[in-house]
C-alpha cells in the first residue's frame, strides 16, 4: 500500500517522493558543474543536440530498465540479479556498480566540498564588487590549491553523507530533497533570466545554441553519453536500488520520464546561466577545465541587487543538491552489504564511508594541492574513467541482462503493474536489445581515440 513501510528495507513514502527522491539524485553537480565544462569543452551546441538525443533515446531506456529491475527483485544490485539469475557471472555487473559508486563518490564528494567551501567564501565577502573572470580564477585555484580547505569540507561532506545514510531511505533521503529541490530550481531561473539579459549575452547563446557540426565527432559523442548515463545517475545500480523501494502500484514509465525530464531541464538552465555570464566576462566560449562553474558564478551573482544574499543561497542550495547525489552513490554499496551480507545498516555506512574517503585523497590533491597528484590530474581521470567509461560499460550489460537473459517480456510483465497500457513499449524493446547496446559499443570504440588524444 502506498505511503506504507512494509518491510525493514523501507520503501517511498509516495510516488511523489521517489520522484522527487531519483530526481535529487539525478540533479547534482554533473548539472551545475560538469555539463557545462563538457559543452564548453566538446564543441559547443552540437555536445547540446547530442546530449538531449543521448537522453531521450538511451537515458530514458536505461532508465526505466534499471527501475523495472529494482522494483521486481526489491533487492540491491547484485541481489536483484542473483535473484533473477541465480549463481551465475552476471552478478559482476552488480559489483562493478558498487565499485563504480565508491570511486565516483571519492571525487564527486571533493567537488562537493568546493561548492560548500564556497558558502562561506561568498559569505567572507570575497566576491563583492566588480569581478572579472581572472579575479574568480585566481580565488578559484588558491582555494581548490589549499589542502586545508579542500580537505575540511571534503571530510565535511562525506560525514554529512554518512549522517543522512545511516539514518535510513525514508528519514534521511526523503525529507531533505521535499523542500529544497525546488528552492534550487527557482533560484537557477532567477540566475538564468539575469545572465540573459547582461550585455553580450547573445554571444554566449550562439556558442551554446547554435550548432556547428563540423565539431561533430566520435569524442563528442562518447563525451555526451558518458554525460547522459552521469547526470541521470545511470549504469552502476543507483536505480536499481532507488527502483527497490518503489511500490507496486506505481507507474515507472511516467516516473523515468519526469526524472530525465527535470534533470535535463536543469542541465540546460545551468547552460543559460555559464555561457552567457563566460561573454560578457570577455571569455570565449570554449574555455574550460575543472573550475568552470565556480569561476562563472561568482560573476553572475555580482551583477545581481541582493547577490550576496543570493550567493550565499546559491552555494547552499548547490551543497545540498550535491548531497542528494552523494547520498544516492553511498546507498547502493551500504544497499549491498545490509541485504546480502547482513551487515548493520550503521557498520556498512561507516566503513565504505571510510574507504570512500582515502580513495578520494589523490582527487583532493589533485587541484594544485599536490605536484604529483595535479600532474597525473587524477580528479578528471576518476570524472572520465569512472564516470563516464564504467558507467558505459555497466548500462551495457544492464540493457544485455534486461533484454536477452531476464527478458523483455518479463521486464514488460513488471512495468504492466502500475502501467497496464505502456504505449512505448515497441520504442523500448527496440532501444533496449538493439539501439543503446549498438550505441554503446560504438562510443566504447571511441575511447581508442581519447587515449591516443
Ligand atoms: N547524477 C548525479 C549528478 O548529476 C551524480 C550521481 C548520483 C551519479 N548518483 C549517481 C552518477 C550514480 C552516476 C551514477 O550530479
């Protein structure tokens, strides 16, 4: 029954919150931060178009396998596919995704600490008056440089994650996303409808409205699927597991729908705020690297009345939308150890808390805290490596075990409860058995290039 806890796994308190609670999940800095720094980076417009076709055809379908998976197994990963698949090798797909999951969070977490630390920087007063975008860079690197700071509120975020985690689905994810996705969402508008009205605004917009598609390539596309699977927080069992606790009569079609929805849609306003404020800073549109967002913000808040009050809101709401997707990354190994290992929930947020923590001290180093660690640019290899190719490779075989050994027609038995009449279903099992495993394949091809490159 709807609203009911039933079992000590816990499930959603309604549809609308595990709307809201995979929406949390999916917006986050791969949003705010990294969409922009990918547009900027891969050619502008054209990473926008292949973006959007990425999400609409591939997300999607990736999706709503990964929930229809979840919620008929009720189990994490690796249990939902034992249960379907009982002894076999197919549970590794299962523990890549855990795998994946910690290492995305070791950097994601850093990241997270930056938009924190940037509370209280913005609150300090350091971007008061005038800014001009070597003033925002220059803040930018000593701050992402100093280990002190990066190491602080890094440490700050990954005990708040373990906080809200080992407090349970219901509690802990649930409540905070209720009140605060929104507030992020008005803000964003408001930021957006400024930057498009600063002088030069339209230069920006061409760069990033107006495709070229000579700059269309391979790197493109891979970067633009590896950013899709990112952002909507597919390919290593976060659905899975977020799918576990939907209930029955819920409808998973509608459901992946709003949640691609609402996370592109925000992707996309981020975009209007960056592209326009990088112009009117003088910068062209394709510069880039690991501060982008943070040194942009900073400028468009300046030439707001009320920016240091909104600042302040901003990088709050930033942090907590950041924690929303942290929360969703830890959940899927503590998931893992609590159901198949019997682990305390308590005992199982901790120690991959920990883990999680060490493996992410090369990424915080990585900023100019460290030579070493910043030669090897260690943050963006995890971003590519982990959330991009991993995540490629695990919708891979997620599309491979729903579509051919679990059975479309078996995964379409489980969307038919809460959805009797799916009208996409001849698009879906298309996409799923032939379209997204050809188009992976082909984008894991690519890689070749990006290593060479
Ligand atoms: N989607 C989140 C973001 O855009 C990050 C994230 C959360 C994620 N859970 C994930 C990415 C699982 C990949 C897989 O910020």
């Amino acid at each position: 029954m709807e609203g009911q806890d039933t079992s000590a796994r816990g499930v959603w308190g309604s549809k609308v919150a595990f709307i809201l609670a995979a929406t949390g999940s999916a917006i986050g800095l791969g949003n705010i931060w990294r969409f922009p720094t990918m547009v900027s980076q891969n050619g502008g417009a054209v990473f926008v178009i292949v973006y959007i076709l990425a999400v609409a055809f591939i997300g999607f379908t990736v999706m709503l396998a990964e929930l229809t998976l979840g919620r008929h197994a009720q189990r994490n990963p690796v249990g939902a596919i034992e249960y379907i698949k009982p002894r076999s090798p197919w549970k590794l797909i299962g523990y890549l995704g855990i795998i994946t999951g910690v290492c995305i969070l070791s950097f994601y977490a850093v990241v997270a600490g930056w938009a924190a630390g940037y509370i209280f920087k913005t609150a300090s007063g350091a971007f008061k008056g005038k800014l001009t975008a070597e003033m925002t860079t220059q803040i930018f690197s000593d701050f992402s440089s100093n280990p002190l700071l990066v190491f602080l509120f890094f440490g700050l975020i990954m005990g708040l994650t373990i906080f809200i985690i080992s407090k349970g689905v219901k509690k802990g994810i649930e409540n905070w996303t209720k009140i605060l996705m929104p507030i992020l969402f008005l803000l964003i508008v408001l930021l957006a409808v400024r930057a498009l009205t600063l002088p030069g605004a339209l230069k920006g917009l061409t760069f990033y409205l107006q495709p070229d598609f000579s700059k269309l390539s391979g790197t493109v596309i891979l970067f633009a699927v590896g950013q899709a699977f990112f952002s909507l927080s597919l390919g290593m069992g976060t659905m899975i597991t977020y799918g576990s606790y939907i209930s029955k009569s819920d409808n998973l079609v509608s459901s992946a729908g709003w949640v691609s929805f609402a996370d592109t849609l925000v992707a996309l306003l981020a975009g209007l705020i960056i592209f326009p404020t990088l112009a009117f800073s003088g910068q062209p549109g394709n510069v880039g690297g690991e501060g982008l967002a943070f040194q942009i913000f900073p400028i468009i808040l300046s030439e707001l009345p009320g920016g240091y009050i909104f600042g302040i809101l901003f990088f709050t709401l930033l942090t907590v939308a950041a924690l929303t997707s942290t929360i969703s990354l830890l959940e899927v190994p503590v998931a893992y150890l609590v159901d198949e290992r019997n682990w305390t929930r308590k005992k199982a947020v901790l120690v991959i808390g920990v883990v999680t923590f060490i493996i992410g001290i090369p990424s915080a180093l990585s900023t100019g805290g460290l030579e070493f660690f910043t030669k090897l640019k260690v943050l963006s290899f995890f971003a590519l490596a982990f959330g991009n190719i991993s995540l490629a490779v695990g919708a891979l075989f997620i599309c491979i075990f729903v579509g051919y050994i679990w059975g479309v027609k078996n995964a379409l038995k489980e969307v038919a409860s809460g959805n009797p009449r799916f009208r996409l279903r001849y698009i879906w099992t298309f996409s799923i058995m032939f379209l997204t495993p050809v188009a992976i394949l082909f984008i894991l091809y690519f890689i070749k290039t990006i290593a060479a490159g």
